[in-house]
C-alpha cells in the first residue's frame, strides 16, 4: 500500500464505520436510495457533519450523490457484508490499535490500563457471522441432534438464540466474561421470545475449566460450540495442552464440538496479490494484546491429542477461518 492509499484507506474504514453505526447501509439496503434532509431531520443529526460523511464515502466511491438523494455504488453494495469487520475493528479495537507504540515501549498494557471495546466486538462478530458464516453453521448443524447448546463466547447470544428458535424443546446457555455483552444478550434472547429457555451467562470460560466454576445446566449440554474464541482459551502456554481435555471433561454429555477460529495466513499462499481483509487486522490485534495465534495444522494436532476425533475441517466464512467438527471420544 501507498501512503496515500494508506492514510485513505484509515480515514475510509472510519467513516463506513461511522455510516454503519447511522444506519445508513442497512437503509440503503432496503430502500435503495436515501434523503439526506430528511434522514437528517428524521434522527436528528447534525447536517454538516452527515454531509461530510456522506461526502467522504462518496469520493472513496462508496456512495453516489446526486443532489440531496443518495445511493450504493457497486463497492458499497459490496461492502455490506463485511462491515462487522469493520464494528470489530474500528468500533472494538481503536484504542488497541492506536496505543501500539506505547505498548511496544511497554507503557501500556492489554487489560491493565488498555482495553478493547467488549461490546462493540460482539456486536462486530455477531454481524460477521450473520453475513458470512451463518448459512455454513446452519448445513452443519442440521444433521446433529441436541437438546442443549452451549455457546462459550457467545457475545450477544444471537446464534445460540437463532439456533434454538429453530429447534424447538431445546434450550441454550451463552456464556461471555463481558458483562456489556451479556446485557446486549437478554435483549437479544428477549427479541427472539426465548427468555427462560436461553439464558445469557456472564462468566469466565477459563474459570469454568480450571477453576470448578459450574454453570446451571451445562452438564446436561450434549452440543458445545465456540466462535473465534479457541485462541483466547489457548493463550497461556503452560495449560494450552489441558484446554481440550478440559472441555471435555466441563460437559461430560457433549457429543460434539463445534469450534471454529481465524488461524495464521500462510506466508507463503499463492493468490492475485490482495491482502485479504480481516486477517492483518486479527493478527496485529492479538500480537498487541500478547494472545498468540495458531495456524490449522495446529489446532488439529491439539484436538487429537486433547482426545476429540475430528469430522471435519470447513471453511467458515471470512479468510483463513475453518468450523472444526469434532466428535469427543
């Protein structure tokens, strides 16, 4: 990347973010075109700035503006799927990303006087997963029979709850260490009619499999599932190899595992050339937060040796991302 094309592309990821959290997409997506006066007026938004927004989405070709009146371009259509990467990013992790230097002087530190924005993470993740993952979850999970999911890491429990509405007599637990998420989470169950048969948990996975922390019903779980959180579960190196076991042994009825994680790009992959989105991004973030990363080869040395068969390795949606199917033997 250029400077100019690198400067361009900060300011840009900014204001998609900024037009995302307006609203403005998700508009654009239903009606197609967009007043600018009367959306303005409609949320009661200062002009000039959502004129410059507007304006700035529009010469990074994002938006057409003909007048007052507003449409997608092509990229901007385009763009729809991804902007969870960009409530991850830009909404979750700014402050992560803009402390760099202090951290590398070793000034700052991730979770002492550093810290990402958990609820915009979840809600970044929940988008993602709804527009790019959601559909292969939903062909693997047909086949499988479960009276009780868990989802550790659940964010805003929204594809535990949307998995469970769809199964009905069944129930689910979503479990996150953020409580700003779990808030989100009995808003999102409230939402989908579910209170009372999910149940938003705040908690610590971690306490759960070394520390003896039980959570009501998860012994009755027969299916355990876990999005782009496996790495955090493997962070310290000295219990990376009891986390499987552990797992196991946390929901003794689990006859499967549904483990999905971005890995590490290979270094040497052959493609056009692109950098892929989402993955420098990922890779930057957990290397400032000192969470090391693992690579598919890894993972599924680790579930072997952890005693889990694996089904079935698929690709999940955004790079360098697989759904790990396991069978606990």
């Amino acid at each position: 990347m250029n400077p100019d094309t690198a400067f361009n592309g900060y300011i840009c990821a900014n204001v998609l973010h900024g037009l995302e959290r307006l609203g403005v997409f998700e508009l654009l997506r239903d009606e197609k075109s967009l007043d600018m006066d009367r959306f303005c007026e409609t949320n009661g938004l200062d002009s000039a700035v959502f004129r410059a927004l507007v304006g700035a989405a529009e010469s990074f070709g994002y938006l057409d503006v003909r007048g007052a009146q507003v449409r997608a371009t092509s990229v901007g259509e385009d763009v729809a799927r991804y902007l969870g990467f960009f409530t991850w990013g830009v909404g979750g992790y700014h402050d992560i990303f803009a402390s760099a230097a202090p951290v590398a002087r070793g000034e700052r530190r991730f979770g002492v006087d550093l810290h990402r924005d958990e609820g915009m993470v979840a809600l970044g993740s929940a988008q993602a997963d709804t527009a790019l993952m959601r559909h292969i979850l939903d062909e693997e999970i047909a086949g499988i029979d479960f009276r009780t999911l868990v989802d550790l890491g659940a964010g805003v429990s929204e594809r535990v709850s949307r998995l469970v509405k769809a199964r009905p007599g069944t129930r689910g637990i979503g479990i996150d260490i953020s409580r700003p998420a779990t808030e989100l989470a009995r808003d999102t169950v409230a939402g989908y009619g579910l209170a009372g048969t999910v149940e938003p948990v705040c908690a610590d996975v971690l306490d759960i499999l070394f520390n003896g922390q039980e959570i009501d019903g998860g012994d009755a779980a027969d299916v355990v599932m876990s999005f782009m959180f496996l790495h955090d579960l493997l962070a310290a190196p000295e219990r990376r190899e009891e986390v499987v076991p552990r797992l196991r042994k946390a929901f003794p009825r689990a006859h499967t595992f549904l483990l999905a994680d971005t890995t590490i790009r290979p270094r040497n992959e052959e493609g056009d050339g692109r950098l892929p989105v989402f993955s420098s991004g990922f890779e930057l973030a957990h290397a400032l937060m000192g969470v090391p990363l693992h690579t598919r080869e890894e993972y599924e040395e680790l579930f072997e040796r952890g005693g889990m068969k694996l089904r079935r390795s698929v690709p999940f949606g955004a790079p360098h991302t697989y759904l790990f199917v396991l069978e606990a033997s």
